[in-house]
C-alpha cells in the first residue's frame, strides 16, 4: 500500500533540482530536471538541500519546508522569500513505491538506496559544473542524502570546482571510508571549505538498522560500521571539520519540521554554519519565480 501523501501547500521553491522519475519510488534520472529550468537570479553562490534515505517527493518537501520556516524564524529581518534566491531542492530516488514498518529504517530498501545515492552523485556534479555563473556551492545533507554530496563533492573536487561551507547531519556514511589512510571519501571531506557534522548518539536508526543496512549493501560498504551522524568524525578524519553533538536527536530530528528541541537547534545551527541570512541578503533583491508556473517539468515525474 502506498504511503505517499504531497508536500504542503505553501511549499513553492524557486530552484527544484529532479533525479526522480516519479513522486514515489522509481528510478534514477541520468540528468537533473530542474525546475523552472532557467532562473533569472541564478547567481554565483548556491546552497543545495538534499534530504535522506527512504523520502518521497512529499516527504523530502515537508522537511525542505519546515527548515525554510525555521530559518526565516530564527533570522531577524531576513523577508519572505529571499531563501529562494539562494537554496536548489534536490529530490532523488531513495525510497521504495511500498509501505514499510520500519519507514526511515526499512532494511528491505536501504541496500538499494546506497547504489542510488552513490550513482546519483554523478548526475548532480554534471548539472552544477554546467550552471552558468555559479562559482560556490555548498550543501546541507541529511541521514544517505550525506553520502550523496560527498560523492558529488568529489566529482567536483576532481574537476578543480570550488565547495564552500557543507553541513551533514545524522549522515549515514561509515566513519572508516572518511579516516586514513585508505577511505574512498577522505579527498572528499578535505576538499569543502568548512564542514560541520551534526551528530546524535540517540539516533537508534543509525547506531542499529544503519550498520546492518550498510552490511547487506555491498563490498566495500563496511561489517556493520559505525555511522558518521551517530558517532561524529574521528580524530583520523582530514580536512576543516568541526561538529556538534545534538542531545537527544532521533533520526528525522534535523530539518527543524518536527518542531522538537532537538530540531529546531540543528535547523539553527545548520543556518548559522552557511550563513544563510547574510547569503540571502548579499543576493539581488529579484523576485523568486513561482513554480505554479512550471508546471510542465512537473508533469514529467507525474505531479
């Protein structure tokens, strides 16, 4: 039985960035379809939100809202809609078309969603190197949509593209693919300007269903490993990375839509890591497109 239910209704970004091919389960696109396809404020700073495992289209857009809501709700002054100049909503296939009991924990889908998010980075990187006059991009990640930017940032990485400031939060990455001397995703934490983990030792997906998961995913994936998002970056992690520890966050308590103490602190401190206020400020005072007029690129993945 399906479980999807759709976005809210004031959830209008002015920059959607789509590897699905339908709202709920389905494959992986080979390219982005982004919506509206040209932006008139399309500047040199960007920040992409990318969400985690097992989220339909529905899903990953009430949590893209509600950090919306908290940002503009923690950031004194800062207008409806000036994030709209600033933030691209990435939606990508890590979810299945059926009803789990486990939901964000659904040992069935995870193995999958790990190909999903390690294929997905390629399609992203292309899209963002061909954006005219984009010169930074910066990424918060939540839960596998962490393992997603990294392996975009290393596709970036390899073609001498700027990363500025990144945030993952609860990221399901195995801590030893990160650590000397060998972890296939070292060159990519050093490569970001800044990075800030937000982790939770509370997170029971991630200290438990996460480690099995990762088992089963593949080689190379790690015997049942310790997450990123649960035990935060060791001292063999490289690069600029700082962390905090967020008390008593469960997994989905990150995006700041839940409205848990928890949540709202990580919404805050993500937005105070990339400096969201002052980024949006900086931006041209243009008006945000409004993606009711877009409706044909939301035909294509059946919305």
């Amino acid at each position: 039985m399906s479980r999807y239910f759709p976005p809210p209704s004031d959830y209008e970004p002015g920059r959607l960035f789509s590897l699905r091919m339908q709202p709920e389960g389905g494959g992986l696109r080979p390219r982005v379809l982004q919506t509206p396809s040209s932006v008139p404020h399309a500047g040199r700073q960007l920040i992409v939100l990318v969400h985690g495992f097992n989220n339909h289209w529905g899903e990953a857009g009430r949590a893209y809202q509600g950090f919306r809501r908290s940002v503009y709700r923690t950031t004194e002054g800062l207008p409806v809609p000036a994030l709209e100049r600033l933030l691209a909503d990435l939606m990508w296939p890590g979810d299945a078309d059926w009803w789990g009991l486990g939901d964000q924990a659904d040992f069935l889908v995870y193995p999958a969603a790990v190909g999903t998010a390690k294929a997905a980075g390629k399609p992203l990187g292309e899209h963002l190197l061909e954006m005219p006059n984009l010169e930074i991009v910066h990424f918060i990640g939540h839960s596998l949509g962490c393992r997603l930017v990294l392996e975009t940032i290393d596709l970036l990485r390899k073609r001498n593209r700027r990363v500025g400031r990144v945030c993952l939060m609860a990221a399901a990455v195995p801590t030893f693919m990160l650590e000397r001397p060998r972890g296939i995703l070292i060159h990519a934490m050093r490569h970001p300007e800044a990075i800030l983990v937000l982790y939770s030792s509370a997170d029971l997906v991630l200290k438990h269903a996460f480690r099995a998961g990762q088992t089963v995913a593949g080689a190379g994936e790690g015997f049942f490993p310790k997450a990123l998002g649960s035990a935060g970056p060791s001292a063999d992690v490289l690069g600029n990375v700082s962390m905090y520890k967020v008390a008593d966050a469960g997994h989905g308590d990150y995006w700041g839509h839940s409205r848990s103490r928890p949540a709202r602190i990580s919404a805050r401190r993500a937005s105070e890591f990339l400096r969201m206020g002052i980024l949006a400020r900086s931006l041209p005072d243009r008006a945000a497109p409004n993606n009711r007029d877009s409706s044909a690129g939301n035909r294509e993945i059946g919305l």
